[in-house]
C-alpha cells in the first residue's frame, strides 16, 4: 500500500468517525427531547419542551431544572467568593508592585556606586 492510498484511507476513516459521532449526538438529541415530550403531556404539563430551564425565584436564587428535576442554586455565595478572591488578587498585586520597586530602588543603588 503507497503513502498516498495510505492517508487518503486514514482521511475517510477519520470522516466516518467524525459523522459518525455526529449522527449519535442527533439521535440521542431527538430521543431526549421525544421523551420529555411524552412525559410532560403525560403529567399535562404545558406544551413546551424544558429539557433544561433556568428560572429566577428571588434576587440571588434560581431554580435550575433539568429534564424535570429540580434544585434551587444560591448566587449569593459564590458572588462572595469571587469577591474575596479579587480582593485577595488585588492585595497579592499591591505586595509584587512594592517588591519591584523596592528591587528597582535597590538596582538604582547598586548602578550609581559603581559609576
């Protein structure tokens, strides 16, 4: 087998995985939504498909449902935590920033005595 009929071989396997791959996610995507179809005019639930829904319940707290199992997301914590994380980035900045001019004053000092 030639290089060539070797890579045009590897170039159309590689093709059919790819469509492959492809063509499973459709499937599965249309049977997800062909059952939460079937379940929501089972329970006579409205006409929509919720696989997932997201939906807000009060100033920091969202209702996260997906595929009809719900639980409740508090915003308030994590706002917090990113907060205290900037915060931090912050004071960890401010303490490089005196490092490098503390190190400049220092490199000043050394070049001036041996001019």
């Amino acid at each position: 087998m030639s290089r060539l009929q070797w890579y045009k071989r590897r170039k159309r396997h590689k093709r059919l995985v790819l469509l492959t791959i492809f063509l499973s996610l459709v499937i599965v995507t249309v049977g997800l939504l062909t059952v939460n179809s079937a379940v929501n005019t089972m329970l006579g639930a409205e006409d929509e498909l919720k696989l997932v829904s997201l939906i807000q319940k009060a100033d920091s707290i969202y209702r996260l449902s997906i595929m009809n199992y719900t639980s409740e997301i508090n915003l308030s914590y994590i706002k917090e935590d990113l907060n205290n994380a900037v915060a931090k980035g912050k004071a960890v900045g401010r303490e490089i920033e005196e490092y490098l001019y503390e190190f400049s004053d220092y490199a000043k000092a050394v070049m001036s005595r041996l001019e």
